[in-house]
C-alpha cells in the first residue's frame, strides 16, 4: 500500500466507480468508497472485494448530506477524491431535470464545500463528452467549445466543469475527465454494469438481446452522414477508463501548481458505428443476434470520437482493449448475471 495515500472514491459502488476501485486498489491505494446505492447495489462492493481479495471501506450515503461527508473526511485523512456519484441517463434527465441539477449539481457543491473545509484538493471529476455537443471538428479534443447541451444530464456536466474551474481559482486541482462511451466489464465477470429496467445504451441492449431479456436490438438511424449511415462513437473499455483514473491521481498528485483545472478525453480516438459494433459482437461471440433498423433517436449526435492525444502524452496513458475483447467482456458479464 501507498503509506497515506488514501483516495475518497463516491460512487464506488456504480458502473465506473467499482472498476476503478480496482484499478486503485491494484495499483496500491488505500480507498474508501461513499456510495447511497441508489442506483448500484451492494454485491458490486463485493464483486470488488472478490477480485481484489481486500475488504473495501465502505459507506453508505448520500454526497448532497453534509453532516456525513463531514463526519466521514473527519474521520479519515484523505489525499484526494474521485467523484462518480451522479445520475447519468439522459433520458431520465429530460423528464426530471431537477433532480438531475440537484443531485448532479448539488453533491458536487457539498463534496467542494467538504473538501475545503477539511483541506483536501485534489479532485478527479467524472464528466463527459457529451459537453462538446456535436463538435464542428471531429475527432475532438478538449479546446473545443461547448456546444448548447442536450440534455439536462449533459448541462449538468458542463455547469460542474464550470464549477470546478471557479474553484480551482481558490486551490483546488482539478482534472475532468471527458469519457466517451464505456463498455464492457471486468475480464473476471465479477463486477460489471447494472442497467436500471430497459437500458438505454447500446451494449447493454445487445447483451440483453443476445441473452434473449429483450426481443431484438433497433438500430436508430441509417441516413447519417457516416460509413454505413448508423451513429459513431468512441467505445472504450471500462477497464481502460479506471486506468486513466489512476493516472489521473498519479498526476494531479505531482503537479506543483497549487491551482488547476484541467480536462482530459478519455477515449481510444476510434470511431465506431453501431451497426460496425453490433457485426463485432455477432463475429466474436457467434451469437445471431436479432436486430432491425429504425429511424432515428431524438437528440442523438451523428458522430463523436475523442482526439486523445493530449492524455496520452500527459498521463502516458493508452487503452489496452480492443472492441472484440469489450464486448466479449460485456457479453461475459451478461451471462453471469443470468446465472
Ligand atoms: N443505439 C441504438 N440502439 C439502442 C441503443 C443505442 O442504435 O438500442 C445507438 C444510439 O442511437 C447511438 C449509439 O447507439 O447512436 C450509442 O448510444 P448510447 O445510448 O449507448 O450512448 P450515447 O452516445 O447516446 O450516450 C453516451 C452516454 C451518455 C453521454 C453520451 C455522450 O450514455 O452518458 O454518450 O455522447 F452523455
């Protein structure tokens, strides 16, 4: 273990947030994970647990309740925090905007209030490519401006990298992390993603199709202005996501400058479509999967993957997965939950 380099993971219990806790822990952290479990569940912390054989210090809570924030960074010494707790479909976020501003929005607040109070400064902040809108130049990197969002979800992450450049002024380090599409799960099958009802993103639909919980996967949208006129994305290994966590730490950790804000993409800098993912899938696992082409999804972007160059250099971080082995982890995973 890294003596006195204990890292507050919130949202250690979700889909990101459990992966890195691996990944840190692997790479010698001390971790505690604050988690309200409200959209994870407890058998994510011991999937953690199994993998990494370490019992996991963990607390169940809520980051907008400052009294147990409070209590929790008196009672231990923290060197940095990474902030995962946050709602995250952008369906969801059009029907209940306000509980995405307060939640999203709200628990950041509480965490920075936290945090000064108690002189904790490094911070590494979850956000998401879905700030940039639908770029003007693709791939993207991270000068480009932020288009009007889409989404109550997608303002959420652009008033929070806001926020956070404000506070970096009085302090703090900040690094966000701008993440493109996250798929697959840990290799063991243990921990993985936990889709609430019918998932709105695409691998858990095909899995869930594949494993026969859902009739068939649609494709939304075949007249785009790409390849083979479906969506392109950046998918990117979840695993390879909690890497670049690490990194992160390991570089807000060493910076001399006492006031930072800096953002990062966080993709493989390929782009993808979705019909090029769904053949993927059909090839690596042999399954037939049954799928058709629909119009087009409200609000989806035609094309986005991430210019990655700058967190190569800076972090000397490159994704070890290809697309294969991501959905043939996501697919692993799937089935193990099915039992
Ligand atoms: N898609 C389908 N069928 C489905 C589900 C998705 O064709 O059943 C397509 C979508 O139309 C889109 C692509 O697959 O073209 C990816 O869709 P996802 O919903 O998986 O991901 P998005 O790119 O829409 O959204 C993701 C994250 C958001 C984030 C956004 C940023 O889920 O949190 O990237 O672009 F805000």
């Amino acid at each position: 273990m890294i003596k006195g380099n204990h890292i507050l993971v919130t949202g250690g219990a979700g889909y990101i947030g459990s992966h890195t806790v691996v990944e840190l822990l692997k790479a010698g952290f001390q971790v505690t994970v604050a988690d309200n479990l409200e959209r994870s569940d407890f058998k994510i912390v011991e999937g953690v647990e199994t993998i990494t054989k370490t019992k996991i210090d963990f607390h169940k809570m809520d980051c907008l309740d400052y009294s147990s924030m409070d209590d929790l960074f008196s009672k231990n010494k923290f060197s940095s925090v990474i902030h995962f707790a946050a709602f995250k479909s952008v369906n969801e976020s059009v029907s209940e905007p306000i509980s995405y501003y307060k939640n999203n929005v709200g628990s950041l607040i509480t965490l920075l209030e936290v945090m000064q109070k108690h002189q904790v400064k490094d911070l590494i902040f979850s956000s998401s490519c879905t700030v940039y809108g639908q770029p003007d130049v693709i791939p993207v990197d991270e000068t480009a401006p932020f288009k009007r969002a889409e989404s109550p979800y997608g303002a959420t992450k652009q008033v929070c990298e806001r926020i956070l450049e404000d506070a970096a002024t009085v302090g703090f380090k900040v690094i966000s992390l701008r993440y493109f599409n996250p798929i697959g799960a840990h290799e063991s099958g243990l921990i993985g993603e936990l889709p609430i009802g019918v998932p709105n993103n695409l691998v858990p639909y095909v899995t869930q199709t594949a494993a026969g919980v859902r009739e068939k996967l649609t494709v939304f949208g075949s007249d785009y202005d790409t390849p083979d006129g479906s969506c392109v994305r950046d998918f990117i290994h979840v695993v390879d996501l909690a890497t670049a966590h690490v990194k992160a730490i390991q570089y807000v950790q060493n910076l001399s400058a006492k006031n930072t804000f800096e953002t990062f993409n966080v993709g493989t800098g390929v782009g993808v479509s979705v019909l090029e993912l769904v053949k993927k899938f059909i090839e690596v696992t042999g399954i037939k999967l049954n799928y058709t082409i629909g119009p087009r999804r409200a609000g989806d972007i035609e094309k986005v993957y991430a210019d990655a160059k700058k967190i190569n250099q800076s972090f000397g971080w490159t994704p070890r997965y290809g697309l294969g082995e991501s959905l043939l982890h996501a697919w692993n995973w799937e089935k193990k939950l099915r039992g």
